[in-house]
C-alpha cells in the first residue's frame, strides 16, 4: 500500500511538472518577443534624437551613432562620431543657441524593420518655434541601425527635406 501511494505521488508530481513546463514560451512567442523589445529599443533612438535636439544636448544626441557611422544631410557626408558631433555642434539649425526650438515628430510616421542585429527607422523632425508656434524645419531621417556592444545605434543615416505629394 505505502509502495502503491508513493507511486501515486510520484505520477501526480510528474504530471504536475509536466503540466507546469507546457507555460513555457514556445520559439516562435521568444522570437516575437523579442522583435518587439528590438522594435522598442531602435524606437528609442528616435525619441533620443528629438530630446537632444529639443534640449541640444550634443552628448545625448552623439551616445545613439555608431563610431563608424554616416550621416548624409543634402550632399554633404559626414564620417565617424567626430565629424558628425561637429556637425550637431556647428551647423545643425536646431542646437544653435538663438533657435527655441521643440523637435517634435508625427508617430504615425515612424517606420521600423528589424532583421537579426540590423534594422531601419524612418521618422521626421518638425521643429517647432517655441515663441512663435511656428514650424521652422521640417526634415526626414533615413537610417540604418544596428545592434552594437547589446545597444542598437545608427551606422548610417540619409536627412533631406521630405517632399509632400497627394
């Protein structure tokens, strides 16, 4: 009788294990998952941009780019983390101190791709003047991205005044 209840036990605990172990996230939930925290991690690159550029924090603004990175603006080409940070610091319109500006973009612009540890994202900066209420610039970013070190950051990057058709 004691051998036939700890049997019992025993089956009753091993199904329970097994029931337990079928809660497990399958491959396809992991992947799909992890898309979603990639998808989240390369949109945070955006809002990193507006933030530095509403607050012109070159610093803030250098830690999403790669060190080999490009960054195209017209047909200028700036190479590596240097010349782009000069960029920022001197010539981009938005980090200039006699400009207020707040860079904001349209969500429902915003477009990301994930592949393994490189993607795009494409969004637009509208850069709005605080005093006025004005949009000053409005400048669509094209970028590709990777996976760098565990953090996703931009190789390289194409800006140009987007062109509005019907």
């Amino acid at each position: 009788m004691r051998q036939l209840l700890i049997t019992g036990v025993a089956l009753a605990a091993a199904m329970l294990a097994t029931g337990c172990g079928s809660d497990q996230p399958s491959v396809t939930q992991i992947a799909a998952l992890q898309k979603q925290a990639d998808m989240y991690a390369i949109d945070q690159i955006e809002a990193n941009w507006h933030k530095a550029a509403s607050t012109k924090d070159v610093n803030l603004m250098m830690s999403i780019w790669a060190n080999n990175s490009t960054f195209q603006v017209g047909t200028q080409t700036y190479s590596g983390r240097d010349q782009i940070r000069t960029f920022f610091a001197t010539k981009a319109a938005p980090f200039q101190p006699q400009n207020n500006w707040v860079s904001e973009t349209p969500a429902y612009k915003i477009r990301i791709t994930v592949n393994g540890d490189s993607g795009t994202l494409y969004f637009e900066c509208h850069y709005v003047d605080v005093a006025t209420r004005t949009v000053k610039a409005v400048v669509g970013a094209d970028l590709n991205v990777s996976r760098v070190n565990g953090r996703w950051l931009i190789v390289n990057s194409v800006s140009a005044s987007p062109i509005l058709s019907p």
